[in-house]
C-alpha cells in the first residue's frame, strides 16, 4: 500500500532578524500514494529545502507533514522510513557495492538470508546484480548512482525522496536513466518526491510537476497541463521556451475564442472559460511557442506578417528569428520548424507569414 503525502501550511525561515530568509513559504499541497511528483524551479526557490523537511533532515518553522494521517512532522529522519537518494552518490568507499546496499538492512538488524535476498532482488532492480562485489571506485558514476538507489529501495521505503539524482551524469546516460528511475518508482508502487531543476527531466518522468519560485508553488499539474495551459508568464516561460506577444482584447468569437489585437495584426485566441471573463480593450499577455508557429507564404489569410531575419539550421529542426509586423523595429520572435523547408533556410532576410493555430495562443494576466 502507497503512502499518501499531505504538506499543511509548511514554513521554513533561516536566520533572524534583518538576515531572515523565507525559504520555504506556507506550501499546503498532497502527494498521492504511488505518484511521481516533481519539485521543480529556479535555483534557490526552496525545492531542497521542503524536500529535506519531508525526510526528516530540516525541522518546519510552521505547518505539519503527515504520511497517510499520520503526523510525521517531529518524527525523526530514521523513523519515517523514507529512502534518499542524493546527487553525490555518497556510497561507502571501502565498503564493496553489496555491503553498501545491505547497510540500511543490517542497521534494521535483519536476518542474513532476508537481507543477502532483499540485497541481490534490489540490485537487480538497478540492473546492477553482476557488480556485487565491486568498490565503488571501480564504477561509473551512473553505475553509483545505480546502487544508490538499490540502497534506498532495498528497505522498502514508504516514500523514495530524490534530490537531484542525475545531475553528475553525462547527457545520454541522464536519458537512460530517466526512463529506468520512472519504471522502478512505478513497479514498486513507491510514493516519490523528485527535486530537480531540469525541466526535461520533470517533463519526461513526473505524473504531476509542482513548479516554485520564492519558497511558493506557483503552478501544480500534469507535465502537459503545465506546457499548455500555463497560468502566468512565469510558468510559461519556465518550462519550456516562448513569446510573449502584448494585445488587447478586441471582442468575442463565438463562445470560446477571442479576437486580439497584435501591434502586427489580428489574432484568434482559444479560451477555456467563458469569454465574459475578459472585457474589451483589456491588455493582455499572449504565450506562442516557438513550435506552434507555422511559417507560411506572405500575406496568406489569417496570417501575422513577419520578416525572417535569420536562421539557424539544426538537422532536423530550423530555428527561426522572426521580426513581427511591418515595423522596423518590431518585436522579434523564436520560431522553429521541424523538418524545414529549404525556402525557410537561405541567407537573404525575406517576408513571411505567420499561422497559429487559435488553441496555441495562450492568454495570461499582464505581469504574471
Ligand atoms: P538549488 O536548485 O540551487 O539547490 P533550491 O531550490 O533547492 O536551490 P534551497 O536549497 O531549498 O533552494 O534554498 C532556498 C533558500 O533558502 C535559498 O535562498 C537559500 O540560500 C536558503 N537557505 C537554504 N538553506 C539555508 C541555511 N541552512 N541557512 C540559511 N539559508 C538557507
């Protein structure tokens, strides 16, 4: 059975006086049992700290942490039964990859034959069974990592906390890993609370990604929620990369969409609520991503003009630099194109159009 994670009104300053610093700011949020939720920002916005206050290491300044009702908050880091991993593989030097995975077990005191079984089963897990009696210095660092996390799963923990896990990992091996780390946590059923500040990671792992800024979760939801629909320009331009495009609210098309108005032109925007939410001439933020602009002949219908100024040329994707609107000097937008077209690509600066599609364009609050 997975355990439930509720975080109620949690607080943690540091210091006093003119040095006190918030860093982590009455976050109430639950982690539900078997997820894979990831804390996810900017450095320094708090994700270590409320993650090191879920295990037991930092004590709350206020508020309560409960597993499945149970209120954990002054219950020691060795009696919540939590696995760690850490982003220094922090494995015994002298001590070989076995001996390292059956510590947790022998400090519990279980009985050899139980904990040699729950040894070789988690070093397995990792794919790490053929290594047993190796030191650590004479694996690879994702190797390590490895039997660091057979070291937390081997005492069946009921929430695995991972803080940064593949940073000290080459790019290809960080890919592999990704996908192994997710299939593990979900096998087990293990309730995991992930801190990391690559967004490619959140996205390709997490069920639901929780993304901070100044010790207060900004936004909570599925890696594809937050990608689509944003609800402030921090989050938009946090995950991922984006326009942001000024205009004013001109009048309603039908019941879920908008006309705007660019400094370039007419916009059709799609809307999830109801359209009297917005008035007219009200000022907006649009959020267009580069990829959900399509780069079409000059002057098509529906279309933004723009002016290609230049591009970079990467395989099997273009990345545009795009001046909107006729001005001189209009706004410049990031557009890519995947599998680019060779008129896309010369070197001489020419007139475009730009389509996109009503439900790409996201609205946000001014200033969000
Ligand atoms: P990073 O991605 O850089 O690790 P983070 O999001 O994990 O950042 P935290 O380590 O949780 O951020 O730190 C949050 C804030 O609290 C920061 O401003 C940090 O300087 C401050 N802080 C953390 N630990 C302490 C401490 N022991 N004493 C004083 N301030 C601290």
């Amino acid at each position: 059975m997975s355990t439930r994670i509720q975080l109620t009104g949690i607080t943690k300053t540091f210091g006093s006086g003119s040095a006190k610093a918030t860093a982590v700011d009455h976050i109430t949020t639950a982690i539900e049992p078997g997820e894979l939720f990831f804390l996810l920002g900017p450095s320094g916005c708090g994700k270590t700290t409320l993650l090191r206050m879920i295990a037991g290491f930092i004590e709350p300044t206020s508020g309560t942490i409960a597993f499945d009702n149970k209120d954990v908050t002054n219950t020691p880091p060795n009696k919540r039964n939590t696995g760690m991993v850490f982003q220094s593989y922090a494995l015994w030097p002298h001590m070989t990859v076995e001996q390292n995975v059956a510590f947790g077990l022998n400090v519990r005191k279980t009985p050899a034959a139980a904990r040699d079984r729950a040894v070789r089963e988690a070093l397995e897990a990792v794919q790490m069974g053929e290594y047993a009696k190796r030191k650590p210095n004479q694996l690879s660092g994702g190797q390590q990592q490895r039997v660091a996390l057979a070291r937390a799963l081997v005492i069946r923990p009921d929430v695995l906390l991972l803080d940064e896990p593949l940073s000290n990992l080459d790019a290809k091996l960080r890919t592999d890993l990704r996908s192994e780390i997710r299939k593990i946590c979900k096998s087990a059923g293990l309730t995991t609370v992930y801190v990391t500040h690559d967004q490619k990671e959140a996205l390709s792992m997490a069920d639901r990604i929780a993304i901070m800024k100044g010790g207060q979760i900004q936004q909570i939801g599925t890696p594809q929620d937050l990608y689509r629909n944003p609800q402030s320009q921090f989050v938009a331009s946090f995950l991922g990369e984006t326009n942001f495009v000024e205009a004013k609210v001109l009048e309603p098309d039908g019941v879920n969409r908008l006309t705007l108005e660019t400094a370039a032109g007419k916009v059709l925007a799609s809307i999830a609520g109801d359209t009297a939410a917005y008035s007219k001439g009200q000022r907006v933020m649009c959020s267009i991503r580069p990829e959900s602009i399509k780069l079409v002949e000059a002057a098509a219908t529906g279309t933004l003009p723009g002016k290609r100024l230049e591009s970079v040329y990467l395989g099997e994707i273009a990345q545009h630099q795009v001046r909107l609107g006729e001005q001189t000097m209009g706004q410049v937008l990031a557009v890519s194109e995947l599998n680019p077209t060779a008129e896309h690509l010369s070197t001489s600066t020419t007139q475009v159009g730009m389509r996109i599609d009503p439900c790409d364009i996201v609205i946000l609050p001014m200033g969000s």
